[in-house]
C-alpha cells in the first residue's frame, strides 16, 4: 500500500440509526434521597473499607480484592482494592455488551455544524476499542509501555485512549493546545515510547496542525520508536520512514485481526488494581509540569460512583460534558466514569463560540441533551453575547447542570440557572482536581440542595478540614457563622493520586508534606454552619485561568527565555470572563525600542515554550521588582497592584527598594 493512500478513505461505518430508549439499568449505589446521603456519609467515615467495597461489588472483576485499603500519608502510600485483578474495559465496555450493545456510547459532534454527526454504539466502540489494543500490540507496545496521546476532540481519541488501558499501556493525554517544547518535556519525563496523534485539528474556525508540532516536539527526543497518525483536517504532514504510521493503514489491518465471522475479541490484560492506569500532567507552584498517575480500580470505582450520583445520571439520559479529554474533566467525565456507567456521553469538537455563541444550545435542541456540565468560563463568555443566541432553541430536553474548574461567581450562576436550567435544573458546582481523579466536594442534582457559588458538601469518603497557616484545624466561626482556612483532605478516597511520575518525593513534598497527615489541596476554603464548602481559589502561585491550571513559575521561566529580559513576575488578577487573568512585569534590556513590538515577541516566546493558554493578558514593562534584602520578589504586592489596589499594599519597608513600588503602580496597565 502507497504511503498515504488511506487518508482518501472516510468511515461511514461509525453511523447508526437509533431505534429505541435504553430499558431501565438501575444503579444500586445511586443516592436517592438527602437522608440517605447522610447515612451514607456517616457509614463512609465510620467504616469506608465496608462502604466502599460494598460500591466495588458492582463492578466486573477477574478477581476481587484481598484487602479494601491501605495507606498511610507519610510515604505516601495509598492501595484500594489490593489484589484485586480487572480491566478497566471491561467495565467501561464488554460488560454493557450483551444489554447495551446497540445503544449509543458516544455520540459526536463536529466543529462543522454542517459535518455529519456520528453515533458510536457500545458494539462499534467494543470493536475499534480492540483494533486499537491490536494496532498497538502490533506495533510492539506492552502492559506498562508509555503512550502519548495528541489529538483534537475526535471519537479516535477515546478509542486510543481506551485501547491503551485495553493492553494495559500507561497513557498520557496532551491537550492539543501545549507547544512542542511542552509536549517534549512531557515525552521526556514519562520517558513515552509511542505517539498516537492527528495530521491536524479542528477548533472553531482555526485548523491546528498537530502532527507538525509533533514533528517539533521530536527533534532531539530519544525514547520514541512509533507515531501514529488519525486523518483529520486532510492538513499536509511529513511522514517519517521507519517511525510514523498511518492510523488507518495500521486499523484495517487490526480489523482481520480481531474480527472472525463477525465476532469481535482482544482479550483485554488483566491488570492489578494497583497498576498504574493513565499519566496526566498538570502545573505546580515550580517551573515544571508533574505527571499525577492514577490507579485502575479505585479512579474507575470513584469517576463512576460520582458521575452517577452528583449527575443522578438515569439510564438512557444523553450527558454532555465540553471539556478536552486532554484535561482530567474529559478522562473522568466523558470518557471513564460515563462508560463505565453505561451513558450516552456526548462529545463535541469545537469551541462554544464557532460559528457562533449558539452552538452549546443548537447541540442540546439537536440531540435532546439531557446534563450539560460545562465550565464557568464558557458560561460568562456566553452570557456576555447576551440572549439572542438562545431564540429559538429548545433546551426542554435539560435536567441538570453543572460546572467545574474554577470558583463561579453568583452572577454567572443566575444566569446559568434562569436562561439554561429555566429554573428547573439542578446546577452541581463540582470542586476537585487532577490529583483527586473525580469530584470531591459537590451537591448531588436534585437530592443535596445547592447554594449559588458554593461547592456544598463532600462525597461520602470524603473528609474535608480547614486549616491554619501552621496545619492547626481551625474551628472558629466569625459573626456569619463562617469557618476559613486551607483545604486539606483528611484520609484517602479510592481515586487520590498514587504518586507523581518517576518522582514520588515530590508528590510527597506537594501533596503531602506541607501539613503532617493531610492531603493539602492548595486551594482556600470557607466553610458555613451546615458544613458547606465555598472554594475560594488557590493559595499558591498556581493561576486558573478559563479554568485552566498554570504555575506563575513556568509562565516566568517561559518570559525568561526571550532574548531581551532580564527577570520577570507573573501573578494573577481578576478577570471577567476568564476567571483570572495572567499579568507579567517584566525587566527588559534587549535593544527593541517598541513596547508593543517587545510584548508581541514576548508572547510569542510563552507560546512557543508552553502554548496560546498560557499568554500574558497584560505586561508591563518595569526597572525593577520589589524585592525582600535576601532577594525574594514581594509577589503580594504585586498581585495587589494588578488588582488595582494603590493604597492598602501593606508593608514595604523591608524591601530592598521601596521606591519601585511607585514606579510600578504608575505604569499600572
Ligand atoms: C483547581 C484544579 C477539576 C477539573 C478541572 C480543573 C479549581 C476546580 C472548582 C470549583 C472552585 C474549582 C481549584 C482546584 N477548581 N473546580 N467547582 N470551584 N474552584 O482541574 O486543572 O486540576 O485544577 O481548579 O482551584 O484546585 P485542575
């Protein structure tokens, strides 16, 4: 076959007509009422390993467990389900097979409106699921090997996604939008042998060449033997002999493989439930990305348990999560914890915003979405086009909501409440985080009541406390009954974090080692009188902006590598659609004469070394930072400028140059 000759072929074979509703598949474990979320909390604490084996009973496994958990915070060391074998496949696919099988399991929409729709039924994913195992098996990859996925929102994704955890590979997703100096960071630490990308992808009216920015990526990489490459945008690519393959060449012949007289097998690996299941990198207060490893058999236990009590999620129901399954919102709640369930997951291609601000509502009237969980970015970014996007769409079809990534404000939540749930949804805030694997603190649509801008109360196995500065527990309530601290996780929930990859030091020194015994989230939170939860942000140099996690320290280092600067000092301010916006200071000696030239060559440096996510909203150009006498730059008062705050900016006597505070807060942009 003629390199390149199957990019001519489309599958038209992923397209199913639908007949009929699901039949009614209950989930023992679902909560149904406030009282039974209490009872269920209380037996949780008092007695997890009970509770959570009594959860784990209703999964599919080669053989159960020896011991429920194990742990101690100290190494840490944390073991759910030990002894126990499984694949996590079989739970999210195989087992659905015989009452499910001509039901949809993903159903996907284009970027192009215009673009045909395609339906995946569980039968259909059983099958590509296996000829991705049997592509990679052929292609030399083997239980525990590292893959690294980069690719746009396709069904092809979660097909390489579930094909890895078929054989048993560790897979390592990367967001389609992080640089190729990003992404060779990422292939370096994991130490990834193999590449499943795409020629391009599709976002909104923009076609982002993936495979080229591979190519970047791999310059000088010494671990990867094999690339392989999905057909997409048809964009042009280089194909390297001996290491990239066509995704298309490599499926057919899979397909003769795993297919004889119309039955479909690969034998998925039995893997323990301790093995490690996925790699996600994500940002820290240093300058480096860490890559959080989760486990099999907990992340699977804890993303379905949740995803089918915080959504109530009913059989047949169509759930619609808009994140990237380059971010642990799409592992967790597109790809694992609705297939293991057995749900409709909805997965989508664009952007809310292309080709216009309507298009989250014309995919709900389409496909009678039922839970659209989105995240509070998208909905102020979609509130500010005002209400026209919405006539003539029906969203009757809704029954709950939810958001997730970042605090929302009461504003955004109304708006969310009276013009999407027309007051008769349910919205879920959902607080948790890569390392947490699933939702930690959320309400449960319709049974735990909500409060606007508050995450509410904690699953059941959650412990949440609130500390001091010093890890004392703080108790005491102000006038308003309000309780505030750091946040911080009392014992291990099934899908915590194991460990940080080929580092488990540091996993101890950031999760571990701040407040002796906790788990320390990194964020702060208030608590009230009824045991809610209000997050109100991180409390370390870690920004969140539209929801996504950079480190102050990687976008410094990324400014840093221009030429022309000297030292620089990001730190976060309030923003109205992102949530926080990124603002630099920046000391510059190069010899470019224009601030607006520097600033745009600037911002081309940050997305070379990290990605488009991580540019500077504003910099500013400065002779000096505030610094301590031992060289410490006074980030807080440099949060507080770019707040906009000029008087109450603290102490500055100690600094080493009081007088470039003024200068600062006169150049304020
Ligand atoms: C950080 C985790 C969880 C998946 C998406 C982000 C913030 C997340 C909420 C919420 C207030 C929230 C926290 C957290 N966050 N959800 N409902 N209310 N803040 O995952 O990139 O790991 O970021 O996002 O600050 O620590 P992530």
């Amino acid at each position: 076959m003629q390199a390149g000759c199957s990019r001519q072929q489309i599958n038209t074979n992923d397209v199913v007509h639908l007949s009929h509703k699901n039949e009614c598949m209950a989930y023992p474990y679902q909560l149904t009422s406030l009282e039974q979320y209490k009872a269920d909390y209380k037996k949780s604490v008092e007695d997890p390993e009970g509770f959570w084996s009594g959860v784990a009973e209703h999964f599919q496994w080669r053989k159960k467990w020896d011991t429920v958990l194990n742990w101690n915070f100290k190494e840490p060391k944390v073991e759910w389900f030990a002894g126990a074998k499984l694949n996590i496949t079989e739970n999210c696919i195989d087992r659905h097979l015989a009452t499910l099988g001509e039901k949809p399991a993903i159903i996907w929409e284009p970027n192009n409106p215009e673009e045909r729709v395609r339906v995946v039924t569980y039968n259909r994913l059983h099958k590509r699921v296996c000829q991705v195992a049997q592509m990679l098996k052929n292609n030399g990859v083997k239980k525990g090997d590292r893959v690294c996925i980069y690719m746009g929102m396709v069904p092809e994704l979660a097909y390489a996604v579930l094909g890895c955890a078929r054989i048993g590979a560790i897979h390592s997703v990367i967001f389609g939008g992080f640089s190729a100096q990003s992404i060779a960071d990422r292939l370096d630490d994991a130490k990834a042998e193999y590449i499943i990308t795409c020629d391009g992808a599709y976002r909104g009216g923009k076609d982002i060449p993936l495979k080229s920015v591979i190519d970047d990526a791999l310059i000088g990489n010494k671990t990867v033997k094999k690339v392989i490459v999905y057909t997409r945008t048809r964009t042009p690519v280089s194909m390297i002999k001996g290491r990239d393959i066509w995704w298309e060449d490599e499926m057919d012949i899979a397909e003769d493989q795993v297919e004889k007289n119309g039955v479909v097998t690969f034998p998925a690996e039995e893997m323990d439930a301790e093995d490690p299941l996925f790699i996600l990198y994500t940002s820290g207060s240093t300058g480096k990305p860490k890559g959080v490893v989760h486990s099999s058999a907990g992340y699977m236990v804890w993303t379905t348990y949740t995803f089918v009590n915080v959504f109530q999620y009913k059989p047949g129901a169509i759930h619609f999560c808009t994140a990237d399954i380059g971010w642990i919102t799409g592992h967790s709640y597109i790809v694992y914890g609705p297939l293991c369930a057995g749900a409709t997951s909805m997965m989508f291609e664009g952007i809310p915003t292309w080709p216009d601000a309507g298009r989250f509502w014309d995919i709900i009237d389409k496909h009678k979405v039922n839970i659209l969980y989105t995240a509070p970015t998208a909905i102020r970014s979609l509130m500010s086009f005002g209400l026209e996007p919405l006539q003539g769409k029906d969203l009757s079809s809704l029954t709950t909501l939810g958001t997730v990534g970042e605090p929302i404000n009461e504003e955004a939540w109304h708006w969310y409440d009276e013009n999407i749930g027309k007051k008769k949804c349910p919205i879920v805030d959902t607080w948790w985080q890569t390392e947490t694997g699933g939702c930690l603190i959320s309400n449960f649509a319709g049974i735990t009541p909500a409060k606007p801008s508050w995450a509410t109360l904690p699953m059941p196995g959650v412990q949440p406390v609130l500390v001091d500065e010093k890890g004392e527990e703080v108790t005491e309530k102000d006038e308003h009954g309000i309780t505030k601290g750091n946040l911080c996780i009392k014992a291990p929930w099934p899908s915590i974090l194991r460990t940080t990859y080929g580092d488990h030091e540091r996993c101890r020194t950031n999760y571990f080692a701040t407040y002796e015994n906790l788990y320390f989230t990194g964020d702060g939170a208030l608590r009230d009188e009824q045991g809610n939860y209000r997050i109100t942000g991180r409390v370390d140099d870690v920004l969140n902006v539209s929801g996504h996690r950079i480190g102050t320290a990687e976008v410094e280092n990324a400014i840093n590598m221009h030429a022309g600067v000297v030292e620089s000092a990001v730190v976060g301010y309030p923003h109205d659609v992102k949530g926080q916006g990124i603002y630099a200071y920046v000391i510059y000696n190069g010899h470019h004469g224009d601030d607006n030239l520097r600033r745009q060559d600037i911002l081309l440096t940050v997305t070379r070394i990290i990605g488009p996510i991580a540019k500077p909203d504003k910099i500013q150009f400065v002779s000096g930072l505030p610094k301590t006498r031992s060289g410490k730059i006074m980030r807080r008062i440099l949060r507080k400028i770019a707040e906009g705050e000029t008087e109450n900016l603290g102490d500055t006597t100690t600094l080493l140059d009081p007088g470039v505070v003024d200068e600062i807060k006169n150049g304020k942009l």
